[in-house]
C-alpha cells in the first residue's frame, strides 16, 4: 500500500510539473520506470546488453533536455516507453543494414576472383602482403579518423550512422572519413585507388 501510494505521489507530482532537471526527481523517476524502458527495449531487440544500452540512451536523453518531456501531452511512462521502442527498433535496423552490408561484401568478394586463383600461393601472399600495408596504414591514423574509417568500410555504417554513434555532426563525421581515406591513399604505396576517378 505504501508502495502504491508513494508511486501514485510521484506520478502526480510528475505531472503537476516538476523538474526533471533535479537529481532527487530523476532519481525517483529512473527508479520507478527503468525496469519497464529496459522490458520495452529488450522485447524488440532481444539483447539484454542492448537493451542496457537503451535504457542509458533514454535516461541520458531526458536528463540532458527534461523539457521535451510536456506533462500537458500526457504521462511520463508511456512517453519513456515510446522513447524506448523508437531507440530500440533505430539499433534493430543498424544491426539488419549491417547484416546486409556484411552480405553484399561477401557476394562482391565471392565474384571478384575466381576461386583457383584465389588459392594460389602467390596470390596468397599477395594478399597477405597488401593486408599487413593496409593495417599498417590504418594504424598510422589518427584516431578519429580510423575509427571513422573502420565504422564506414568494415563496419558498414552510413556517414549519418557514424554521426549518431559518436556523438557528432554529420559534416564531422564526412570529413573524418574523407580525410582518413586521402591519408590512406597518400601512405597506400598505390594499393588504395580511387573506385570512381
């Protein structure tokens, strides 16, 4: 009972307008609907360290703009839940374009070669060579550089996507990329060619 009646004492008092921006209201609040954001979260992703993740972007969203959050419009539950599934079905499809990303790579590389040259010695260590120079290439750059650059060609992810992910403006998140793969093609030795000059 006492449960219940503190419950139903934050829930009005949520909507009676209080700050969101005050560490003791937040608290309650997190306490009060971070198991039910976590359940939201993990019924779509499957994921229990996604749907951690999620619960974490929620919060972190609603402590950094309380305001977005209008009593007036409706309760807080419902609207952390919402901000939940949304989160959770945004990291559901970057995991599904990954997959097929990872997909149309292998079918790329399945038809670039056929498979007896592929398993000559040679070309083996043709291979092996290029690889240690690109790895060597990537290491020499900066860090947010490479990272750009790992996210976008090994890791599959859109310019927008690797904005989101490390927290900066799109245009950053271009020139990261543009400039790591000039730097490559500069230290490359010729390995890293222009697809389209």
């Amino acid at each position: 009972m006492f449960v219940n009646n503190m419950m139903n004492l934050k829930g009005s008092a949520m909507n009676q307008g209080q700050d969101l921006g005050d560490p003791v209201v937040f608290g309650r609040v997190y306490d009060e609907h971070s198991r039910v954001v976590y359940s939201a979260a993990y019924r779509i992703l499957g994921n229990s360290a996604q749907a951690q993740d999620v619960v974490q972007d929620v919060f972190l969203r609603l402590w950094r703009r309380p305001r977005t959050f209008d009593a007036a419009r409706g309760e807080l539950g419902p609207y952390l839940r919402m901000m939940a599934r949304s989160r959770a079905l945004d990291l559901w499809r970057e995991g599904q374009a990954a997959g097929r990303a990872s997909d149309r790579l292998k079918v790329a590389v399945a038809q670039a070669e056929p498979r007896d040259e592929a398993a000559r010695p040679s070309t083996q260590a043709e291979r092996r060579e290029q690889g240690e120079t690109v790895r060597a290439a990537v290491r020499r750059l900066p860090d947010a550089q490479r990272e750009a650059v790992v996210m976008a060609y090994w890791g599959g992810l859109t310019a927008d996507e690797i904005a989101r992910r490390i927290e900066v403006p799109l245009g950053t998140a271009k020139s990261r990329i543009r400039l790591g793969l000039e730097k490559l093609r500069a230290d490359g030795g010729g390995i890293f060619v222009p697809v389209h000059s």
